[in-house]
C-alpha cells in the first residue's frame, strides 16, 4: 500500500484564490512527522511546512497552512491567496519513527499546481 | 547562512563508469540525507548519515554507497553506471541535535542531475 498518496496528479488555481492540495498517509507509528515541500522547474526542493503527529494545532507559514486530520490521516496543504510564483510541484512527505532519529522521508507522487492569472 | 550545496550540478557519464556526488550540509547540520528522483519511481530514499556514521539505508543496490566526513559533508558513489540510474540526486540537510532527536526540518540542496548514456 501506498504510505503517501496524493491523488491530484495536477490542479489550476485563479491568482490571488485559495487552493487545497490533498494528501493522505498510511502509518502504524505513533510518532511520525509530515512536510510538504515545493519543487519549481529548477529542482530544488524548498521545504514549506511541518506537521508533527502530537502537535494539537494545525501548523501555518505565512500563506501556507496545513490541515491536519489526524483520525482521516490526511494532511492537506491549504495555499491562501496564490501567486504566479506558486506554480511548480508539490510534494508530501512523511517521516515515521520520528523519535528513533531516523530521518528518511517517504515522498508522495505529487501534485503539479498550475497558478493563472 | 549558506543553504545546503551540491556538485557538480549536471554529469554525464556512460554504462559502466562510476560517479561521485558531493554535498555539503548546512552549517551547523549533522545529518545529511540522500534521495533519487526520476520520472518513473518519484523520490526514493537512498541513505542517511550522522556523524559519519551511516543510519539508515533505502533499498538500492550495493553499486550506491556513500559516507560521511568529519566535517559533516558527505558523498555518494555509484559504480557500474546503468541507464535506469539517470536521475536528479537530492541531498537534504538536518540539524540533528541529538542522534535520536525529532527534526522538524529537512533542507535540500539543489540537485545533481546524472545522466547515463
């Protein structure tokens, strides 16, 4: 089964709109941690937000905001007020284990966001 | 602060050759972790290491090896080259206060994009 899934292979916003892109994990750990990350043409993976799995509150970053729905085991990233420089692709990541120190992240497919003006 | 640097950039090598790829974390890092991307597997985890020490390892032949330097910077070698490891290859940096500690962040680097002919 898949531990990460992320079931928009692609997604048009309107600038200056809110947009959700989805993601759901699969974990028997009680101690993990979600990210999502953003990669532009360039390649670079640019880290956005972080989600613990005992954190109580939903983790924010400026324009970003994570939904955390922890009996769903979904964390959907929620981008408010998009801008053109937002196009690129998104990935979610999970780390299990989180307390052994093992770092290794588990990558979803990704979700190609198109921003148009 | 310098982010988390990769080199060389792009390679191109032929079947059989061996590659190193060189990344140097983030000051201060003591983790750095390795990561596959092509357009058919996604991202893949390949290893990590802490204070020179591997933890961790992703399933990948024994042809991807890597190591850690005092420094905390770190390479990886393949040997043998074959076509299917033409890929982008993410290094991501963690601070890792502790060998067994939660990170909240992982940074990557660039990329070395190789290309096998």
């Amino acid at each position: 089964a898949q531990k990460i899934t992320q079931t928009q292979p692609g997604m048009f916003v309107q600038e200056k709109e809110a947009v959700t892109l989805d993601c759901t994990y699969d974990t028997s750990d009680p101690s993990y941690g979600l990210f999502w990350y953003k990669q532009p043409s360039s390649g670079e993976m640019i880290f956005l937000i972080y989600q613990g799995s005992y954190d109580q509150q939903n983790a924010t970053e400026g324009r970003y905001s994570l939904n955390f729905q922890k009996a769903r085991k979904s964390a959907n990233l929620v981008i408010s007020a998009s801008q053109l420089g937002d196009s690129a692709m998104y990935f979610c990541a999970m780390r299990e284990n989180a307390d052994t120190g093992r770092r290794a992240l588990t990558f979803g497919s990704g979700t190609r966001l198109q921003v148009q003006p | 602060k310098a982010g988390v640097t990769q080199t060389p950039r792009y390679l191109i090598k032929t079947r059989g050759q061996q590659v190193t790829l060189s990344c140097s974390p983030i000051s201060g890092h003591r983790s750095v972790s390795w990561y596959q991307q092509t357009p058919g597997q996604g991202l893949q985890f390949l290893f990590e290491y802490f204070s020179e020490t591997q933890r961790n390892k992703g399933n990948f032949p024994g042809r991807f090896s890597g190591r850690q330097f005092s420094n905390s910077r770190s390479e990886m070698n393949v040997s043998t080259l074959e076509l299917g490891d033409s890929a982008l290859y993410l290094c991501a940096s963690s601070l890792a206060l502790l060998a067994g500690g939660p990170d909240n962040e992982q940074f990557f680097g660039p990329g070395t994009r190789l290309t096998v002919l």
